[in-house]
C-alpha cells in the first residue's frame, strides 16, 4: 500500500514540475519599448564684432609703450590715442585698420608709422595746437570746448601741425605662430611741439569691423577719448564687443549598443574611419559613410542644413541643426562635430554616447551638460579664432601632425564653457 501511495505522489511531482516547465517555455517576454527622437543642435555663441581689444596708457615724450595680441590671415589691427595739444585730434590708421597680413599670406613687420593719419573728431571747435585755452592741459575741466557738431575726418582746420612722423613711431613685430607685438614710441620730444599722447585704445578685427567710421558722427567713446583723452567708455565698448565666436561645420550621429564606440575611443589614436576629415576640416562625408557598416551601429548619419535654410552649410550662431530617428531600449547616441574655429576640435558625447532610455523611459531635455569638447588629436593646435591653418583661414589639414590621441581639449588656450556655445536637446516624437 506504502508502494502505491508513494508512486501516486512521484507521479503529481513529475505532473506539477511538468506543468510549471511548460508554462515557463510559453511565456511571452516583454518586448522592449521602442521611441522615436529628434536632436536639435543649437549655436549659442554670441557674435562679436572685434577679435580682441586693449588699452595702453597715457606715453610722454621720450617714452614707449608695447602690446601684444594673436591674430590669422585676414586681421587688421586698429589704435585710437589722443593728441593732447589739441581740442579734439587723434592718431590712428585709416578707418579700416592696419591689414597684419599681405595678399601672399605674409605676416605685415617693421615700422608702420606712415599708414597712421591725423584725425579729427568733429566735436569741437578746434583752436591754435598747444596754445587753446579748452584744450586737455590748458582747460579748467573736460569737455570745455565750443561744439563743432561735425563729422570724422582728416584734420584741415587752417592750423600747422608737427607731421605724423615727428609725434610717434609705430613698430610691429611678427613673433612667430600668430602672435604680434606692437611698439608706440612717442617722438615728440624732438619736434615743434612735444605731446604727450593720451590713454588709447586698440582692437583686432576683420574687414567689416572699424573704431570710426570716415565722414561719419563720431560715438560717444570716440569723443571722449579725442577731446580729453579718454579711453574708459571705448574700452568698455570694445570689451563687450569683443571676443571668441565660431560657426560649427556639419556633423554625423550613430545609433548603437552599450559596447561599441563608433565615432572615437577616449584616449586612443584616431581609427582612420574619417573623424580626421571631420575635426580638420568639417567634412563629415567620410565618417557618415563608414558609421553605415559599423558592428553595432543600428542607425546612423549626416545633418548639414540649418533649420529653414534651404542648402547644406555651417551653422552659424542663433541657427540649429535637427535630424530624427527611432530607437529601442538599450541603444545609445552619440554626435560629432567640428568647431570651425580650431584645428581638430569637435563637440561630441562620451565615447561611449548616451543611454536613450532610462529604466524603460526613453529619455528628452536638454543633454548639454553631458557634451564636451574633445581635441582629434591628428593636428597641432593654433590659439583659438586666430591659427592660419584653421579653415577659415584657408586651412583645414594644412597644420602640423600631432600624431595624438582623441582627448578632452587639453591645450592650454582658453576656449568658452560648453553652455555658451551649444545646446543639445533631445524630445520623444
């Protein structure tokens, strides 16, 4: 009877067991949720007109005063300073600047003093040079002068002045790479009338960009520092004008899983896959066309037309990029590129990209805190808007081979946070 008993119960074990194996081999895993994106790239640099900007302090006769500045093909230099024995006369180049380089490429050396012209501000009357009673070291106060209410110009009031030559000596000297130094030295203690020059100002910028305008209203700033040797409200106006601004060149986005690293490996030499072609140069065709064949890659490809703009072309501050496609979970994103004014710099993800889903979720917002800039690593580096092999420039794969590694941008230059010059958002279509 134990006997039977016993094979009763084995036989509903074996059934229960039976029974819970088949359930487990027919149930249904759950799919895996799916999304689709769009990625817009936003340029958030603010234009500057002027490259960089400087002062230098008031110079006496017998005295000199030097500063430096970086600057690439393309650059002029301009300098404003006061001619104290005068009611509203100052020293500077034409209104378009001092080109630092020639047609050739060549950068401009020597001694420049015969480009640099006497102006005149158009504020104020103008009276006999050293002797007027409204001018800076002979007036009770600034601004004593009878209003002109004229325009910029070359100085013709009737009055002799000491020729250019004899008040300053202008020098510039080519350092190397893209850096420049300029000399002022004020000659004046030998001439007629020995002056001392004013606090001025100087600003690097291309050929769109000017202190004054001939024939025109001076600014206010252009007043101040003519009549009473004033630079502060020029140098205010210039450094808020001033300063590093770049356009971005068309990118390339892959789709892909958790272990490839389809665009770069942080640390390691470039693969020869084409990130070469599009941190030089911002051509993004030849890694947008192997990220098709890449193990791994479920997606991937090239945005190169602005929002509305009906051609491809480079994205210029307050424009974006887009571009769309469809995920699952378990897939990650990355994007890469060029920042336009560098040799071989791009914005891009981690190496490894970013997760687009988050326990299932699939992920939207802003991701710009989790782009960086990173250096190729296949082209020496230039200071930043002004290097000669920086396309812009003309050059683009015309640098020096660094034979490096894909790194964070690590130069020594200094270059702006990622938040002032890119947006990255994402949104669930």
């Amino acid at each position: 009877m134990m006997k039977k008993q016993f094979a009763i119960l084995l036989l509903s074990i074996l059934f229960i067991a039976t029974s819970c194996s088949s359930d487990d081999d027919n149930v249904t895993p759950e799919p895996a949720a799916t999304a689709s994106f769009k990625v817009t790239i936003e340029n958030v640099f603010t234009p500057k007109t002027f490259k960089d900007n400087g002062i230098f302090d008031a110079i006496p006769p017998a005295a000199s005063q030097s500063f430096s500045f970086n600057a690439g093909k393309g650059a002029f230099l301009s300098l404003s300073t006061m001619y104290v024995k005068s009611n509203d006369l100052f020293l500077g180049f034409s209104d378009t600047g001092l080109a630092l380089y020639d047609a050739n490429g060549n950068a401009t050396t020597g001694n420049v003093t015969s480009q640099l012209m006497l102006w005149d501000v158009g504020t104020e009357v103008n009276e006999e040079p050293g002797v007027g009673a409204n001018q800076p070291m002979n007036q009770s106060g600034s601004n004593t002068g009878d209003d002109e209410n004229g325009v910029i110009h070359l100085v013709n009031d009737g009055f002799t002045y000491p020729s250019t030559e004899t008040i300053i000596n202008i020098s510039l000297i080519h350092n190397g790479g893209t850096m420049c130094t300029v000399t002022i030295d004020n000659v004046s203690d030998t001439s007629t009338l020995p002056s001392p020059l004013a606090p001025g100002v100087w600003a690097i910028h291309d050929d769109q960009a000017t202190l004054f305008m001939d024939n025109a209203m001076a600014s206010a700033g252009m007043e101040k520092l003519a009549e009473d040797g004033d630079n502060s409200m020029m140098d205010g106006f210039l450094t808020d004008n001033s300063g590093y601004f770049s356009p971005y060149a068309p990118g390339v986005f892959a789709i892909h899983n958790s272990s490839t690293n389809p665009i770069f490996t942080n640390n390691s030499s470039d693969n020869g896959n084409g990130l070469e072609n599009l941190a030089e140069d911002g051509d993004p065709s030849v890694l947008g066309a192997a990220l098709s064949s890449i193990n791994g890659v479920s997606e991937s490809g090239v945005f190169n037309t602005s929002e509305g703009a009906g051609a491809p072309g480079p994205l210029l501050p307050d424009n974006s990029y887009s571009f769309t496609f469809s995920a699952e979970e378990g897939d990650y994103l990355n994007l890469a590129l060029m920042l336009i004014e560098s040799n071989d710099l791009f914005y891009a993800f981690d190496d490894s990209g970013i997760s687009l889903f988050n326990n299932g979720n699939a992920i939207s917002g802003d991701m710009t805190s989790q782009l960086s800039l990173w250096d190729a690593g296949t082209e020496v580096n230039e200071f930043p808007g002004a290097g000669n092999n920086q396309p812009i420039r003309g050059g683009g794969g015309t640098g020096a081979d660094e034979n490096g590694n894909v790194q964070m941008v690590n130069d020594g230059f200094s270059y702006p946070s990622t938040s002032e010059a890119i947006k990255v958002t994402i949104e669930i279509q």
